[in-house]
C-alpha cells in the first residue's frame, strides 16, 4: 500500500492515471472525486473473450457477427434469440462492471420490444435478474426508465451496470446509460429479482453455489415478428475491487 502512495504522490501533476491490476480483471482510473458513477476507461476494441465461439449461446438461431470492433445481431421473422454471454466463473462476493455501446436503426425495429441484455441467476430455480430492452417506441429502457430515446438510437450510446453479487444485505446495483445513473440500489441481495432484502423479510433460499450468466444482442419476446437488428461495441466487463462515487439508491 506505501509502494501505492508513493506512486500516486509521483503522479500527482497528472488530472488522470490509469492503473491495471492482473491481466484486464481489474482497471481503476482515478479521476475527480466529485465524478459521479464509473469512472473506468472502457477499450475501444472487443475484449477477446467475445470472438470465442464458446461465447455464442448456443440456444440462437443465427450467430452473432463479430468484426474487429463491432458485433451485428440479427433475427429474422420468427427467430427468437442471437445472443453472446459470460459471467459463468462470477461469484457471490464479487463486484463487477460490465456494459457495451448499442445503435440501432429504428426501421429495422419494431414496437414490440426485444431483450438486449439480461443478467441471469443460473442457479436453479433461474431467474431474471436485470434487463435492457429496446423498442422502435421507447428507445433502450432499464429497469422500467429511458436509458436511449428512441430518436437517438441511430448513434452510438453506452449502457453501462455495476454490481456486487451478494445473498444478503451487502450488494447493490446501478445502472448508467451515457456515464449518467439512471437507477440505482443499494443494501440489498442481488441474488434474488428485483429488489430483496433480508431486512425486509426477502429470506426465500438461493440453491449453492450461486452461478450466473450475462446474455446480450437480441431475445425476442415471444418470436419475432419482423426483421431485428442491432449493433454493439465496446463490449467489456471488469471484476472490481475499488469502486469509488457510488450511486447509492435512485
């Protein structure tokens, strides 16, 4: 910790210093205290993990397109997912931030909304435990609130979810769409949908371990009934063990 310090005190003409901790699992970038939500630099590239084909679910019907910095999905009439996930070896205890930026063009959309991400619990019973969702109408919603108006969405924009994965009161969840919060929680079990708390009685049981899985491009609700497309880059997550300016509850 003193070699810490004494970095920071040698860095200390410097508005912004980036620190990397392991191979990717960690990047903490200090910046003004006043900032509010993650103040992590995101890569402009792909992480690799993204471009295995381990990473395609095998439940889609079509395969996500992978570029060097963007990925396509697409669904045709009648399809109902093509989606990439991760997030198997995240544990009860841990803190990650995770998130990607997503354009769309609204008339390849319709006004039946359709999943693009969702955070799972794997454990069984499977539950739901966060969703994004995007329709021609609405735009991105979150939690039920306007992440991405809808006139806005043919422009890259960035979603953005912090969590600490926890079966008891200790967890919390925020939810930034553009590096602003748009819903928050905190002081709660994450392990259980939507808001939970030991405190308030929230004690039904969670089988052991606790396994969780994050799916995103497109999960139609029901089938689709037209032709969906979107497009995401940017697609990170990074385990956290600092996590300055929380959000709190919004």
């Amino acid at each position: 910790m003193s070699l810490l310090f004494a970095v920071l005190r040698r860095l200390r003409g410097l508005k912004r210093a980036t620190m990397f901790f392991g191979a990717g699992a960690v990047m903490l970038t200090l910046s003004a205290c006043s900032d509010t939500g993650p103040v992590y630099l995101t890569a402009e590239a792909l992480q690799a993990w993204v471009r295995t084909p381990g990473a395609v679910d095998p439940r889609s019907d079509r395969a996500p397109a992978v570029s060097e910095d963007a990925v396509r999905f697409a669904l045709s009439r009648g399809q109902r997912r093509s989606m990439l996930r991760t997030g198997n070896e995240w544990l009860v205890g841990q803190s990650y931030l995770f998130g990607f930026d997503v354009r769309a063009d609204r008339k390849q959309l319709g006004n039946r909304p359709v999943v693009i991400s969702r955070l799972m619990r794997k454990s069984d019973p499977t539950r739901v435990l966060a969703e994004v969702r995007l329709d021609a109408r609405n735009g991105v919603t979150v939690m039920g609130r306007s992440c991405i108006p809808a006139n806005a969405l043919g422009t890259w924009h960035q979603v953005e979810m912090r969590i600490r994965l926890a079966d008891d009161d200790t967890g919390f969840f925020e939810v930034f769409c553009d590096r602003k919060p748009v819903w928050a929680q905190s002081e709660l079990r994450t392990t259980q949908p939507p808001i939970c708390r030991r405190s308030a009685g929230c004690n039904q049981p969670v089988a052991k371990p606790v396994a969780f899985e994050w799916q995103f491009g497109l999960l139609a609700v029901g089938r689709a009934t037209r032709a969906v497309q979107v497009e995401m880059q940017r697609v990170f997550y990074h385990r956290l063990f600092v996590i300055p300016n929380r959000v709190g509850r919004l």
